[in-house]
C-alpha cells in the first residue's frame, strides 16, 4: 500500500515523517504534500483530486489522506473537506455506505496539530526535561477540547524556561513527535486518524 498525506502545513509533514512509521505496517510507504495553509490546500485540492479520480482506478495500492487543523468549528471544516472530495466523483470512508470500498480518509487535527502533541505529556517532558507535571496543571484530559491548543503548548514550555524565536510549529513536531507514544495519546482527534489509517 502506498499513501499520499494532502497536509496544510510544513508542521504536520514532520511530525507524520516521525509518527508513521509507528502507525502503519512496515510494508507500507507514504509520501507528504504540505501546503502553505488552508487556503492553498483548498485551492489546490479540486485538482490534486481530479488527478486522483483518474489514477485510482489503475493503482489498486494508492491510498489518500487528507489532513489539516478544525480550527474553531470542526464540523464546518469536516463538510468542507468532504463536499470537495465527493464534487471530484471520489468516496471517502464517511461518505461511502457500509461495505462499499474506499480509498480516501479525511482527518482534522482538533483544534489544531498542537493538541496531538499535548495529548502525550509524557512525550513533551522527554523532549523538553524541563517541563513539570504542574505546568499542564488545569488542562483537561482530552486536549481537543482546548480552544487555543497551539498558545497552550506555548505557555507550557515557557512555564519551563523553553523560550520561542519564532512561532516553532516545525520545531515542536521534530522535537515531540519522536517521543510520542500512539497507545497513550488522549487527544481524540489523534486517535481517530490513527484508526482511519488502520481502516484504509
């Protein structure tokens, strides 16, 4: 099998460089396509599609992932990413009835990518030693449920002496991602696109 991951972003791209190979079988190959945000992944979304309408009906192997971050409303953005894919003539794993096959998944990092990483706390202090148990103190359980994920991540490492040049998306991912642990992480979004990956 062989899957193609449409990312909004550089960040998500080198945290799934790091997470795949824990995620899916060893056989398996991937390639990342990340974008410089929504609106260029949208853009550019009807006709990446349209190219894949034509291939996927000669590579029985091709599989597509479509990831970005909900922001603020993940319902919204879950249709939007669905209405592109069945505009293209393509079925999706929430589109296709039961047992009709599929070959596309879209997935939302809730609220954003950050959350998948607050998910793993264990992960955060492997990766910044600095970080203690009561710098996530008051966070909630599920980190999905946190409507600032990226600011949050941001206080907690500042809490622990880590200091930001610059917003640091990349950095994080290549930093935490090495150190998460799939089985353990609480954020529901991740665990949601861990199991549309097992279903594809």
């Amino acid at each position: 099998m062989h899957l193609e991951f449409l990312l909004e972003e550089p960040s998500s791209e080198a945290a799934l460089d790091i997470l795949l190979p824990k995620l899916l079988p060893p056989d398996t190959t991937w390639r990342c396509y990340p974008h410089r945000g929504k609106t260029d992944l949208f853009q550019r979304l009807p006709g990446r599609l349209k190219t894949y309408a034509r291939q996927l009906p000669h590579q029985p192997e091709l599989r597509v992932v479509i990831l970005m971050d909900a922001d603020t409303d993940c319902r919204r953005r879950k249709a939007e990413l669905e209405q592109v894919v069945a505009d293209a003539g393509l079925l999706t794993k929430t589109s296709a009835a039961p047992h009709e096959p599929f070959r596309i998944i879209t997935r939302l990092a809730v609220q954003e990518l950050e959350a998948w990483f607050l998910g793993d706390r264990e992960a955060i202090q492997a990766a910044y030693p600095r970080v203690r148990h009561q710098h996530f103190s008051g966070l909630p359980h599920d980190p999905d449920t946190i409507a600032d994920t990226w600011e949050t991540l941001w206080r907690v490492l500042r809490e622990g002496k880590y200091y930001l040049t610059g917003k640091a998306k990349v950095e994080w991912a290549e930093t935490i991602a090495p150190h998460l642990d799939p089985a353990r992480n609480t954020s529901a979004s991740f665990q949601y696109f861990r199991q549309g990956l097992a279903r594809l």
